[in-house]
C-alpha cells in the first residue's frame, strides 16, 4: 500500500513537470513556492508595415506555489515604414496570476489561474500591438490547463483594455503540448507544440487569426525554446497586415 502511494505521489509530481511551459501561449502550471525564473523570448516581428525585433527580459517569481508577481523590461528595435527606424525601451508589463482550482490525479492534472497583465507607458507611440503602444493597457483573463504524461491542454481567454486608445481586444489562446520522450530523473524533455491566437480588435473592426509551430527542450532548471507563428485569417488592411514572427527564447529557473 505504501509503495502505491508513492508511486501516485511520484505520477503527479512528473504530471507538473511532464512538458515545459507553451512558448507563445500561457499556461497555469506554477511549480515550486519561493523559486525565480529569468527568461526571455525574442520575436522578430515582420508585417506589411515592417520589421520590429523584440527582446524582453522577464523576472518571475512565485511567492507562494499558487501565485506569481512579474516585470517584463523589454528593449526594442524597428524598421516601420510609416515610423522610420528605431530602439530603445518597449512597454514595461507588469505580470500577476493566482491559481484558484487544481485537481491532481495520477499521471494528470487539471489547473486554472486568473491573470492580470498591466502595460506601463514607457515604449515608444509605435501602435505596434503587444509589443510598444506608448500608452496604458490593462489585461484581464483566464487561463485553463490539462496535463497527462502523453499530451498537454491550455486555454486562455481575455480582454485587453485600452482606455486612452483604440485596441481593446478579445483574446483567446488555444495549446497543445506534445511530449516526444518519455518521462525520466533528471528532468530532460523535447516537446512540440501547435498554439492558435486570435484577437478582434472590435473599434477597428480588425480580426487576426495566427498559428506557431513550436519546439522545446527543457532540463532540469533550464529551458530552450523556437517557434515560427503565421497568419491563418486575417481581416485588417492590407497594409497593416502580418506575415510572420520567428521566436527563440529560454529560461533559468532557481
């Protein structure tokens, strides 16, 4: 009997940690009361407008096993041909989830985490969506996640609010996570990953559609991951429209 129960301990503990976190969408796994994480994901960013590199850096850190605080200090550099060429600071985002239902069970998991992500005014008046607005934003959603030993789920829906602008957005965010080695200690895993996000953009009437491709490999603290995102529908003008983003990214957890 005792060894049946740790075997069930052991399960859940490797559900958590079954496959690293999505690359361009959210998940509400939280692992680890008191740890820090540094990260990063760079995006080159190509529309008909033209290029935007982005590079935060990200400092997470989890007070509590059920809840995470963050800043995103972001540099940018741009090529726009509406804007002329540029760098400097991008909008600094302030970054807070709590985790408010988790059912554990062997070999899987279901968890959801209520968001909130604040963009400070600090970047450049770009009107380049997520990344340098030059104006306050505030987000609010909620994000939804299944995890078994052979497939992970993850759902995130919410609403960008722009209050001196024009881009309030509905957003949604879909994953699926797909383990390619089986689970093992030390932690070492490659996953790939297939995620959609659409935004409406309702008081211009503009809709996006797009969908990544990614790979990931983690270790035991450190995690490396490369996606290529692209258009699957778009209703915007033409000459605003996206092409595509190339992301690397990693991160340190301690």
């Amino acid at each position: 009997m005792n060894k049946l129960f740790f075997i069930a301990l052991f399960c859940i503990g490797v559900t958590a940690i079954a496959q690293g976190p999505p690359i361009t969408a959210d998940n509400p796994i939280m692992l680890g009361g008191k740890s820090f994480t540094v990260k990063t994901l760079m995006e080159i960013r190509n529309t008909e407008r033209g290029t935007a590199f982005y590079a935060p850096l990200m400092l997470h850190y989890l007070p509590t096993a059920n809840s995470l605080v963050a800043v995103h200090l972001p540099y940018m550099s741009y090529d726009l041909e509406d804007t002329g060429s540029g760098n400097g600071l991008a909008d600094i985002k302030l970054l807070g989830k709590y985790q408010f239902l988790r059912k554990d069970a062997m070999g899987k998991t279901f968890r959801m985490v209520a968001k909130t992500k604040q963009s400070l005014p600090t970047g450049m008046d770009l009107d380049v969506m997520g990344l340098s607005t030059g104006m306050y934003e505030g987000y609010y959603g909620i994000i939804s996640g299944y995890e078994t030993l052979k497939y992970g789920i993850s759902t995130e829906i919410g609403y960008n609010w722009m209050p001196g602008g024009t881009m309030d957005a509905f957003e949604t965010h879909l994953g699926f996570g797909l383990p390619l080695l089986k689970p093992q200690y030390p932690n070492k895993q490659l996953n790939l990953y297939f995620e959609y996000s659409s935004m409406w953009l309702h008081e211009r009437s503009w809709y996006q559609l797009l969908y990544a491709q990614g790979i990931q490999y983690a270790g035991k603290t450190v995690t490396v991951d490369l996606a290529l995102q692209l258009p699957l529908v778009q209703d915007m003008p033409a000459d605003r429209a996206f092409n595509y983003s190339l992301l690397f990214g990693t991160r340190y957890t301690f």
